[in-house]
C-alpha cells in the first residue's frame, strides 16, 4: 500500500539516493525536504517532491519516482501533494525547472515562462546555479487559494 505523507528529517538520506539516481540535484534537496513529500512502499521510499518558499513563491523541485514505480501516478501524487502544501503555506506561484519533463507537467496545469520572470521570484534557489537550472525550461503555475 503506497502512502504520500510530509518528508521527515530522516528521509535526507533516501530522497537523495533517488535524485541521484535520477540525476537530479542534490544541492539544496535537503533543506527544501522542510516542505517536501514522499510517497512510501512500505518502509521503501519511492516518490518524492518539494517546496522551497520565497515569499509569495515557491519552486517545486525534487519530483522523482523510482524507476520500476513509475507510470503508476506516483508523480502526480507526490506533486498534487506538495502543491496542497504549498497552497496551505501561502504560496500564491509555484515555479520548476525541468530539463526532460516539459510535457508532464504540463498536464498539471503549468506553463513555460521566460527564465528572467523566475528568476525574479525564486531566482536564490541554488538549483538556478547548477546544470538543471542552467538548461533547465522554466514553467509556473498560479494556485488558486480557497477561502
Ligand atoms: C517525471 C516523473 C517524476 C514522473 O513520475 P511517474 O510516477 O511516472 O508519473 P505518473 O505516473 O503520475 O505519470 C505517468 C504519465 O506521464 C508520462 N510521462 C512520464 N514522464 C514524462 C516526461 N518526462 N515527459 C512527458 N511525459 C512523461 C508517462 O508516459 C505517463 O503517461 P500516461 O499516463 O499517458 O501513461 C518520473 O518519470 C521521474 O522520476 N523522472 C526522472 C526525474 C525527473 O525528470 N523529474 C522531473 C524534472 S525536475
């Protein structure tokens, strides 16, 4: 049975096993865990997704699944997870930045935006230093906050 639950201080280790092996970045991936999302198989962590905050913004980093669970809507999970999250911390836009995932998350709801425009709102991630941010597209998504 799959849970999606809040990350804890003692997934660190598992989350970054399943980034690198996705060769995502691992740079900041433990901090922006604080608002992050694991989905659990058991005692087996196979999804993840996180938020880091910057004010009214938010960038969700670190959506991964892995691989053998993949195509079974753990993605979507995790991310429809760490969005509800977001939307309770106030978070008002959410930003990523994806190398290979355009597509995907445009099934979500978000849209490419030029760099510059993230940049301005969560451009102090340290994921806009590495390679993923270098070449990565930007896309956002506004979330509609509930009374
Ligand atoms: C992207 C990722 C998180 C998706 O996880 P998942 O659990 O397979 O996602 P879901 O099961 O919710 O969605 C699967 C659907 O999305 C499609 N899909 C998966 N990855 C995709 C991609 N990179 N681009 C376009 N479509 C994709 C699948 O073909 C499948 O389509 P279907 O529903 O028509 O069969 C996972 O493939 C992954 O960890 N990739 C490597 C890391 C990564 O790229 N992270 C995001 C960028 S920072």
């Amino acid at each position: 049975v799959l849970r999606i639950e809040r990350a804890n201080g003692t997934d660190v280790t598992g989350v970054e096993s399943l980034l690198a092996a996705a060769g995502l970045p691992l740079d900041g991936a433990a901090e922006a865990l604080a608002l992050g999302i694991v989905a659990r198989d058991g005692d087996a962590l196979v999804g993840a997704a996180a938020v880091e905050r910057y004010a009214a913004a938010g960038l969700l980093r670190s959506v991964v699944v892995r691989k053998d669970m993949r195509g079974a809507g753990v993605g979507r999970a995790v991310v429809e997870a760490a969005e509800d999250l977001a939307r309770r911390e106030g978070v008002q836009d959410l930003y990523l930045l994806t190398e290979t995932a355009v597509d995907w998350f445009q099934r979500f709801g978000y849209s490419v935006v030029d760099r510059a425009v993230a940049a301005l709102a969560v451009g102090r991630s340290v994921e806009f230093a590495t390679v993923c941010g270098e070449r990565g597209v930007a896309m956002r998504k506004g979330l509609w906050i509930h009374g």
